[in-house]
C-alpha cells in the first residue's frame, strides 16, 4: 500500500528532465498551483489531453485513477469517482460526479457530450465538492477550462483517421477583434463507420455523427473589469449501441407460451463486435444541446473581487434504444424528452497576508420532461390480467429550483500550517407531474382495465380508460396522475489542515459532507408507488494525503487515504407491489461505506522521458440494507460490495521523446489501463458481473521542434481485448454492452 500514490501533480510534457512545470488551477475558486492545493486533484494540460487521445468525458479513465465510465441502458452517460456515482438512467437523475466548463454547470450527465472541446486544462476533484460546485458532487467534480482568446492570432488544427472509418477534425481561430475584444471560435466533428455487426443477418450497427462548437468573445474595458461570453452547443446523430444478449431469464414464466420464440433466440458470441437488433429499425439519435453563458467579473479593490456567472442551457433527445440485443421486442425503447436549464451565481472573494475568502450564493432551474416509450411484444411481462399488449409509456413533466449560500475561506496561522473551512446551505425543491399509459392502441389501457375488474372484484366501479390516458393506479385502484412536490434541504461543510514544508512538501488532512438532491424515476409504473421519491444521499468524506517533489522535483509522489460513510445511497432496486408482486423503483441503501487509497509518482529520470503510475484501491461495503433482489427475492444485503466499484484500478503511462536533427523531434509511447472486476447489481449477481481488464494503447510520432505540427501512428486495445464496463438484467433478458475492439489510425495537428 505504501506505493500508491494520489493523482494531483500535473507537468507541462513539454519540459526537460527535471522542469516539472506545474498546471494552475483554479479547485477553490482562485488560481493556485496544483500541488498547493490542500485536496486531491487530477489536472491534465491541453497538450497532455492531446498527447493521451482525451476528447470526451468518458476519455478520463486513461489518466485519472479511481475515475470509472459507463453508460445507462439508455446510453445517459455515468461517472463515478472512488466508487462514488449513481446509475440511474432517467433523464431528470442527478449526478454524484458534476461537470463544469468554466465554472458553468451541465446538470445532467446527458448534457456533458461536447464537454471536452478546445481545453486549457481538466481539474477532476475528488471527494465531496458541495461547497464551492453546489449539489450533486458527493462523489467529486469535473471542470473543464476552455482555452481562451489570445492577444495575437492564432489558429490550429487536429485531424485523425481511425479503424471503421472514423474521422475526427478539430479546428480553432484565436486573436483580438480590437484593443479590449477578442474572440475565439473552436469546433469538432466526429464522423465514422459501423463497428458492430449482427450475428444473425447481414447488418451494422455504429456509425458517429458528432458536431460541437464553441465560440468566446472577451472583453476588457478596463483592468479591473472583464467580460466573458460563451455560446457553445452540439448535435449528436450517432447510433446508439446496442448491446449483447448473454442470458434468458423470463420475468413471468407462466406467459413463456405466449412468447414461445423468445426463449430460443441465440445468445451472442463472445465477441466484441458482435451483437444483435431490430432488423429495419433505425437507432440514430437526434439529441442536441445548445447553452450560453456570460461571465463577469470585476476587482473592487486589488485585494477583493466579484464575479457573476449566468447560464441557460437547452437540450433535446430523440434516442431509440434497443435493450435486449435481439430482432425481437422483448425490451425496446423510445426516449423523448428535453431539459431547460437557467444557473446564476455571485460571489465575492479576497485575501489578506494569511486569510483567504469566497462566499456567495447562486439559484437554479432545471424543467425537464421526459416520454419513455417501451416496446413489450415479445416479453412475458407484456401481458397483465390475461391482455396481451405491445407497449407502453411513461410521461412526467419535472421542475426542480435549487437555492443556495456557500463561504469558505483559508487561514494562515503560522508560516506553513493553514487551516480551511467552508459550508453552504441548499434548499431543493422539486414538482412532479406524470404517469404511465399505451402507445395509443389502446391495448395497454385495456389491460389495466382488465386488471381493475380483477382487483376489484365488482365491490366498486371500474374506472374506463380511452387510448393514451394514464394507466398508473392509485390506492383506490383508479387510474390516476401523480401531481407533487418534493422539498428537502440540508447543509455541506468542509474543515481541513494543512501544511506546507521545505522543498514543496504538503500535507494535508480534511472532513467533508455532501449531499446529492433527491429525486422521482421515469419508469413505466404499473402504481403511483412506483414513482414516490428517493431521498437524498449524504457523504461523510476523510481524507489524509501528502504531495511531495523529490530528487531534485525529477520524482512527484502524491498520496492519500480515504473512507466514505455513505447514509441513503440512491440505487435502482425492486420493491414490493400490490398489483404486480414486484416493480422496479428507486430506493434508498440506509447505511454504506467505501474506504481506500490511491495516488500516482510521476517521474522524469532524464531530459525526453516521462514516466507516469497511478493506482487506487476501494473497499466498499452495504452496511444496513434488506430488500428485494433483482429476481424479487427478499435479502440481506450486508456486507455485499457496491455496484460498478472495481477494487483496483491502476494506470501507467510512458513517453520518450529525442531530438532527430536541429528541427524535428521524434517519440514513442504507452498506456497501459486495468479495472479489477465488479459487478454491476448490489448483491454481486453472476449474471450481471463484470470482469477483470487491462487496456493497451501504443503511439509513435515525428513532431517540430518549435511544437507547431505532429504527425502520429496509434493504436488503441492493441491486444484487442473482449470487454464490457455495463450490465444490465431487465425485463426477460441480462446484457452487456461491449467495450471498442483493437483501432488504429493516424492523426496530425498543426498550430500557428
């Protein structure tokens, strides 16, 4: 254990043998060096984001340790830090990993896409970060810094091809409009062939249809007062994966007659290309976001600042699912739904020789609506009080506003020992207008129909139900809307020491608690029960860790110790039913933990050679917790280990680089990434696990040696090997979705 070390030294890769340059970041709201920052951080350069192939989110797991990725069955995009996340694939879920770029919130993870375009830099946090970047970061944030306008023109470019035909080009145009404007204009495409292909017809499945874009205009009138406008948007019409049918499982095996053809369908093949889906049945997305913000921030004296951040962001989906990996209807749907977001925020910040301060306060509005519809044909849940039916929906109208005061601040109390302290209270409200019904056939309000003679046996009237109205039951066993509200608040704190000694040594110790808000599935609910909220989650975080430079700062060495004591963890489970026996909802796991350690030594031996080792370790436990497992058993569920928390995770990174010549510079590189396995269901179900991998990537290059232009060969998986980082056991089916085989291509980027 004593050779992990924590992610937080970040070096310019462009530096000689023992430069170790270091990024600054802005984690606590001002700008410092990241190894002075009294927490664990992981920054990353625009180059080294280059260097290491990171465009998208879901591209940090190669360099940040105890960062996990994985998508919903509804390809909503998860993130998890330390075992800290939560996988919920309803549009309205709120993460427990937020994303910023440039201190502005993308709420929701669907949102996130276009996220890693045109950087300066990536800070990933660890630990809760409720104080400074609001709810929502029980687990850490992401902010991503934008590379912004310069004083003299400049422009650059990035283009690679890859396997399946996927090309990706990147171009920006920098420089100043007059004295006191500038702008910058940066955007990307990612536009490629399919990669899957069925293993029961000829067909494929894959292709990307990516375009994002940015543009920034500064304005500095005067040396106090600076001004910062950003509209930025994308458009997503990719396909959705699909994923891999590994096993049959009938939710009701009395109906198995009437779907007689589903339980002989084949299985996929071991292979991570192969996999299955509608024949005829397009599943390109249309999803889009569109977000603007203005920044503005102004020196009140030279000693305290206040700043303004406004945003509104709009985001729209259209994504046709395929959940069962089949040509048949056993779990198939359609996604629709948009999100409205309006932020504010204003603080004020300032420093004395050793006190160092923020407070502010911010508001939120998100509406978000969302329209799941699920196709059930070929399902033996497709069928209720003897009426087979063919689909249904899910519909709800959500608005949740979040108000919010926060302060921290840092004190010197001797030269070297400081301590820190912040909290911020939240008040989230939330409203709930929704209800399941057909697809307008009217077979599924039939069924319910049926289902309320059933139930009630003649004691009191049956309530009819036209085509396309709510199906949902009430207490009374009425068709019914649920109409609420959910209102819950609470208070995150942060207290820490620290202490800075000779020849860069830091060590740190803090407390933390964070909250992640609460909130209401979108889910096909047979009852109103199906909808009642989930509670929100608290996090007590510890942590210890140190970051020190060594040999004369050829060696960084950053460590940490870590446990979290998690009280009401959100998951998807099952819970008992009046009508339906069981159904699945959200609920709250009463007691958790995860303890661990991580960290990361980077070394620079001599001039041209980069060395990078990371590792964590997660121990996560279920503390207090009997309920209902995905076969709708009842368990105790102590003792099993959290969903999608690999015990180890490690990454090691090499790169050399020599002169060829007086203008050129050559260099070669590796990447090696390893999950242990984990499983994706509380409980550790076998079907559902997800196991052991490593990852190898290989690159090698020519480059000027003013950094203006590279020219690169790369391969990614090189040993192509079978993986997946998702499981799912829903309706009649357990799948898995498959991570990318072997790619190799090549790319070039120009700067001027």
């Amino acid at each position: 254990m004593a050779a992990l070390v924590c992610p937080g030294a970040a070096h310019a890769a462009e530096g000689g043998a023992g430069d170790a340059a270091e990024i600054v970041v802005t984690a606590q709201k001002r700008e410092q060096r990241v190894n002075e920052v009294p927490m664990s951080i992981s920054a990353l350069s625009g180059k080294e984001l280059a260097d290491k192939g990171i465009v998208k989110p879901g591209d940090l797991e190669k360099s940040v340790p105890g960062f996990s990725y994985t998508v919903s069955g509804y390809q909503t995009p998860v993130y998890i830090l330390r075992g800290v996340g939560y996988f919920e694939s309803s549009l309205a879920a709120d993460p427990a990993v937020s994303v910023y770029v440039d201190e502005v919130s993308l709420p929701y993870s669907a949102m996130t896409i276009g996220a890693g375009l045109d950087l300066e830099r990536v800070e990933v946090l660890k630990g809760p970060q409720g104080i400074l970047f609001g709810r929502n970061s029980t687990g850490g944030a992401i902010n991503y810094v934008a590379a912004r306008p310069t004083a003299e023109f400049g422009a650059g470019m990035r283009a690679s091809y890859r396997r399946f035909g996927e090309v990706e080009l990147e171009g920006h145009v920098t420089g100043p409009i007059s004295d006191t404007l500038r702008v910058r204009v940066a955007a990307r495409t990612d536009q490629g062939g399919d990669w899957q292909r069925s293993y029961t017809r000829r067909d494929s499945l894959g292709a990307k249809d990516l375009l994002v874009g940015r543009a920034i205009v500064e304005w500095t009138p005067s040396a106090a007062f600076t001004a910062q406008l950003n509209v930025n948007g994308w458009r997503d019409r990719s396909d959705n994966q699909a994923p891999q049918l590994v096993a049959l499982i009938p939710k009701t095996p009395a109906n198995i007659p009437d779907v007689p053809g589903t339980f002989l369908y084949p299985l996929a093949p071991a292979n991570d290309r192969a996999a299955d889906w509608n024949a005829g049945r397009s599943l390109r997305n249309d999803n889009s976001l569109w977000q603007t913000s203005l920044r503005l921030g102004y020196d009140l004296s030279s000693d305290i600042s206040l700043t303004s951040i406004t945003s509104y962001a709009d985001y729209s989906r259209y994504a046709p699912i395929d959940q069962d990996g089949s040509t048949l209807n056993i779990i198939d749907s359609l996604d629709v739904g948009g999100i409205k977001s309006f932020f504010q925020e204003l603080r004020l910040s300032g420093k004395t020789d050793a006190l160092t301060w923020v407070f502010g306060g911010n508001y939120e509005r998100d509406r978000i609506y969302e329209r799941l519809t699920s196709f059930l044909g070929d399902s033996t849940g497709g069928k209720i009080a003897g009426v087979r039916y063919n689909g249904a929906q899910a519909n709800n109208v959500q608005i949740a506003k979040t108000y919010a005061l926060f302060g921290n601040a840092e004190y010197e109390i001797m030269p070297g020992l400081s301590i820190q302290g912040g909290a911020r209270y939240t008040k989230a409200d939330r409203s709930f207008d929704g209800c399941s019904g057909d697809v307008g056939d009217g077979r599924f309000a039939a069924a319910f129909v049926a289902l309320q003679t059933a139930l009630k046996g003649g004691r009191s009237p049956v309530v009819p139900i036209a085509p396309g109205e709510c199906t949902s039951l009430n207490a009374n066993l009425d068709p019914a809307r649920l109409v609420t509200t959910f209102n819950q608040d609470n208070i995150s704190w942060r207290a820490g020491l620290s202490w800075k000694g000779e020849g860069g040594l830091l060590l740190y110790a803090n407390v933390s608690q964070g909250y992640k808000a609460g909130g209401f599935p979108t889910t096909t609910a047979a009852t109103l029960t199906q909808f009642t909220p989930v509670s929100q989650e608290k996090v007590v975080a510890y942590e210890a860790g140190f970051k020190v430079p060594l040999w004369d700062r050829k060696i960084q060495w950053n460590g940490a110790i870590f446990r979290m004591d998690y009280t009401d963890k959100q998951v998807r489970g099952i819970i008992p039913d009046p009508v339906l026996r069981t159904v699945q909802a959200l609920v709250n796991v009463p007691k958790s933990k995860i303890e661990g350690a991580e960290g990361q030594v980077h070394i620079r031996p001599v001039r041209g050679l980069d060395l990078d080792f990371s590792g964590t370790y997660l121990h996560t436990r279920v503390d207090d917790f009997i309920g209902l497992d995905v076969f709708g058993l009842q368990r105790n569920f102590d003792g099993s280990r959290l969903p999608y928390t690999p015990k180890w995770q490690a990454v090691a990174d090499a790169r050399y680089a020599w002169p060829v010549g007086d203008s050129l510079s050559a260099f070669v590189g590796g990447h090696l990434t390893y999950h242990s396995g984990t499983n994706a269901q509380l409980g550790g179900v076998p079907v559902v696990a997800i196991r052991a991998y490593a990852l190898v990537d290989l690159n090698a290059g020519i480059e000027s040696a003013d950094g203006r232009w590279k020219a690169m060969l790369f391969g990614e998986n090189v040993t192509n090997k079978y993986y997946w980082n998702s499981a799912n056991s829903i309706s009649d089916v357990v799948v898995r979705y498959a991570g990318m085989p072997a790619r190799y291509g090549v790319s070039f980027s120009f700067q001027y």
